[in-house]
C-alpha cells in the first residue's frame, strides 16, 4: 500500500509540473529579472558589475549588463529577437562571493508579438546594410522625423510627457532628442519638475564635477517618461552628458569629467534602457573628442548585443574658427567626422546653428565620407530663435526637405526656442536672448513650422527610402534622391521642370504639396520630363 501512494504522489508530482505554464515573453517586449546581493556595498553603483549571458536554442548568446536600482536590488532586462524558443540566463558579478548576484539562472520562453506598436512589432533599432538608415532588426525603414525637447527628463512630469508624446506623434515625428540629466555643473534651482528655475537632480555629486553619487528616483521617474514614448511609437535618443552648450550654458560636466565615470554612466543607461528601440548619442555638442567618448563607444561595441545606432552630434564650427572658441582650433575643425573610421560609430550629425541661414554644404559632404555612415543636420535653426525672430514657420519645411535633398537622408531634425529648454512660463528667466523667446514649452509646440517637418515623414511614411542615393547627376544638378528604376524624390522649392535622366517609362508619379500632404493622381510615367502643378513648392515622387 505503501509503494502505491509513493507511485501516487511521484505521478501526480510529474503531472503537476508538466502542466505548470513555462514564463513567456513576447518578441522585443521586455523581460525584467530582479536580483537581491547577499553583499553590502559602500556604493553600489560604482563598486560592482553584474551582467547576465542569455542564450537560445540556437546556441546564440546575448550578453546584458544589470543595474543598480537601489538597496540590495539589481535589475537585467532583455528583450528575445525570436519567437517560439526556448531560453536560458546566468548572471555574473565581479564580486563572485555575491551569491544573489553571481550564479543566478533562469529560463523562458519567447512568443510572437500579439500587439500593434510599431516599435515592438518590427523589432530594436539597427543600421541598414548601406550604413546610411536606421532599420528595425526586421528590416522595416525607420527615416528619422526627430524633435528636440532636450530637457524633458530634468523639467517634465509624466502627464505633460504624454501631452507632448501625443501630440508629436500625430504630427508625424517617430523620434526624441534627449539629455538623459541636466548637465551644467553651476545651474542652480528647486529640486523639482514643473517649477521655474527648477530641475531634477539625477547625480548628487554632478555639480562637484562628478557622476558617482546616483539618485535612483530620478531614473526610475525616466523609466516613466521613456514607456511613455515607447507607447506613442516615439523611438529616444538618448545623450548621456553634454559637452556643448549644455541646459543654460553654465559650464557643461561634459567637458572635463572623469572617462572612467562617463563610460560607468553610459553602460547604466545601456543597462536600463537599451531592451526597447534606443537610438545612442555619445557626442552631444562639441568636437566629438571629449572625455570619455571614445571610450564609450568601444564598451556600447561590447555590450550593446543589440548594436542599436550609435553616433555623435557637432558644434557648428566644423570648418571655421568661431568667435566663442577665444582662438582655440580645438573647438572647431572637426569636419563631422570625428572617429568615422571606428566600427561603433554609426552616423554623424551636423549642425548649422541658431542665425536662421540654410546651410546644406555640411551634410553634402558628410555625404561623401568614407567609409558610409548615416547623415543628418542633427540641429537646426530653432524656431523662434533671437527673441522668436529665425527660423519662422515654413522656414523648417524648406530646411527639412532640402538637407534630406542634399544627403541627409538618415532623417531631418526640428527644433523650437522654450522648447528644448521646457521653459515653463513665457517669462521664465534664465537664458539669454539668442536661445529664447516669449513662448513656454506648450506654447512653442503650436509653433507653424513644426508642422511642415512632422509632414516629411507623413508624407514619405509608406515609401522605403533605405540607402537611397543623391543622385543629382541624373537631373542636370537639381535635387533628386534615387533608387534607380524603384523609387524617385524630387524636392522642388519653386515648383517649375525637372528632367530626369534613363528614367524607365510605365512608373508612376504624383505631385505633394509639403506644405499641407494633399497627393495629385497617380499618373503613368510617359516621359522624362515633370512640371509642377505651380511656382510653389512641391515635391515630386515617381514609382514603381
């Protein structure tokens, strides 16, 4: 009797675990693992690494670093690149006594994607096989349409993050430039969001000159704020620690901080961000040559086991001495192309400064460099500048479509004055006149031309334009970009004739007015030569 109830117990205990549901989780959704150290930490942040390795059916390996997120808790997260596998982690800490931290494992298993976010069905970010675009890992295009509300992550509280998410999304804009802290070393002000002269602190320590002594609400208040535009199909760009002008020009942490310190802080945000589409900006305003720069980029080349896109963003003085250097040519010179050589160096973007002039010379010849990255004018004019005097209205449409025209065809770029700063009240103090104008950060988003720019990914949303080429040679040098014999895109500010070279007959066009996305027919191509309907601006599009 006894032999019956253990075969009992032992059938039962069997049939128990097989019927237990093994955790899964969706293609590019995100899984989050908790750990608790056993060790105490003088400062957990700084003094111990921890990491996971998972690993596939496939044998495929994907290594993750961990973050500290505050008291004995450590955090992995890790979004699976396939469906209907099996998989396994362990975890690994440079202090190998830790035994909450070191030897940890798990398992689970991957599912298809059920939702209808963009972002989570196409997959993370990478850059195309021509290097010029970034791409879902499934290949699917991503031209960025990108706005630069810099200071949301120190000045935002999560519902006008999501008033303003709403917004730019219906407008047509998929990307956000952000300063993952405030980084000027002698701002000062209230701890707090929504509050004049006031920000949120996200080191102690930053105004010493430090990243050491992290305040973890506030990354926790930023796991807010990047879910918020994750959901709104808005991808991040993350900037770890400017080196330019900064929040108010009141000397920028970026310039002087430790390397060891700035690659500590960019693995973190690697760390707890970098499971979702990230786009990843190690430069932020400067030569591209400051501390710690290159080095991140070689630990993001390790880490990053996603590769998502990885690059820097200049000062305007490229290719002349600005008045602002005080004589010194280390400032400016850079060209753009700062470690272009190196393998974790993805795009570089341009910027033409605040004066309200179209200049399209940078990203031609950024265009051109070798070997091919992605190209772009990463900041131009804000609208509103000087006393919102440059930079007005359709101003921002011309300027996007024509840097696309002339090789910045990774995306374009908007920006707003009170806007990149989330200034609060229009007559909040605190900047001088050049970056300012009477508007808040609500107010500036109503400005007229962040409409044309939100329209040049309304209106190219369902063509691919992946590694297209400028291809100004076919048009006796008027703007054209092109896959030959697939897809044509003319931008023709004053309307008028437009010739196109070896242009097979039986395509199809139509004219886009840029200015409101009302499409004429589709007409068959009979022709090489296309007159626009007016002396207007108008965009040409030919295809297949």
């Amino acid at each position: 009797m006894k032999a019956h109830l253990n075969l009992f117990f032992i059938l039962f205990y069997s049939f128990f675990l097989t019927g237990q549901s093994v955790k899964k989780i969706e293609q590019w959704n995100t899984i989050e693992i908790t750990l608790i150290s056993e060790s105490t930490y003088n400062n957990a942040y700084t003094d111990v690494d921890v990491w996971a390795i998972f690993k596939n059916e496939k044998n495929l390996e994907f290594k993750r670093p961990a973050f500290w997120d505050g008291g004995n808790t450590w955090k992995i997260r890790f979004a699976p690149n396939d469906i209907d596998a099996s998989w396994t982690w362990i975890s690994f800490a440079s202090n190998p006594k830790d035994n909450g931290l070191n030897n940890q494992k798990g398992s689970f298993r991957s599912a298809a994607y059920t939702g209808n976010n963009t972002l989570k069905k196409y997959g993370l970010l990478k850059m195309s096989n021509g290097h010029r675009n970034i791409v879902h890992s499934s290949n699917q295009p991503f031209l960025m349409v990108g706005d630069t509300p810099w200071a949301i992550p120190f000045r935002a509280t999560k519902e006008q993050v999501e008033f303003y998410a709403k917004e730019r999304r219906a407008k047509g804009y998929n990307t956000v430039l952000l300063m993952t802290l405030q980084p000027d070393m002698k701002a000062k002000g209230p701890n707090k969001r929504n509050t004049e002269l006031g920000f949120k602190r996200a080191f102690e320590d930053l105004a010493k000159g430090h990243l050491n002594n992290i305040n973890i609400d506030y990354f926790k208040y930023y796991d807010d704020i990047i879910k918020t535009f994750i959901e709104n199909e808005i991808v991040p760009v993350h900037q770890p620690v400017f080196h330019g002008f900064g929040w108010k020009g009141l000397e920028v942490l970026g310039k002087t901080i430790a390397p060891e310190e700035y690659v500590r802080y960019c693995k973190y945000l690697l760390a707890r961000y970098g499971s979702n589409p990230a786009i990843w900006l190690l430069g932020g305003d400067h030569n591209g040559k400051d501390p710690g720069v290159l080095e991140s980029g070689e630990m993001f080349e390790k880490w990053d086991c996603y590769a998502q896109p990885t690059g820097i963003h200049y000062n305007p003085c490229d290719d002349y001495l600005a008045d602002w250097a005080n004589g010194d040519r280390e400032h400016c010179f850079h060209y753009n192309k700062t470690y272009h050589d190196k393998d974790w160096l993805d795009f570089q973007w341009a910027q033409t400064g605040h004066d309200g002039a179209h200049l399209y010379h940078k990203v031609e010849r950024m265009y051109n460099y070798l070997p091919i990255k992605g190209a772009a004018n990463g900041e131009p004019t804000y609208e509103g500048m000087r006393d919102g005097t440059k930079g007005l209205g359709w101003w921002q449409g011309e300027e996007a479509w024509m840097q696309l025209m002339h090789g910045g065809t990774m995306g374009v770029v908007y920006g707003a004055a009170t806007l990149w700063q989330w200034k609060i009240s229009a007559t909040e103090k605190g900047w001088e006149s050049w970056t300012d104008q009477a508007t808040s950060w609500k107010e500036a988003m109503k400005l007229e031309g962040s409409i044309y720019v939100g329209l040049v990914g309304k209106i190219l949303m369902n063509y691919n334009l992946t590694d297209i080429q400028k291809r100004w040679d076919l048009t006796n040098n008027k703007p054209l970009l092109a896959k030959e014999g697939e897809l044509y895109i003319s931008y023709l500010n004053n309307g008028g004739v437009i010739e196109i070279d070896n242009i097979p007959m039986g395509l199809k066009y139509c004219w886009i007015n840029p200015k409101t996305a009302e499409k004429s027919t589709l007409t068959k191509v009979t022709n090489s030569t296309f007159t626009a309907p007016s002396n207007s601006p108008w965009v040409l599009i030919i295809q297949k």
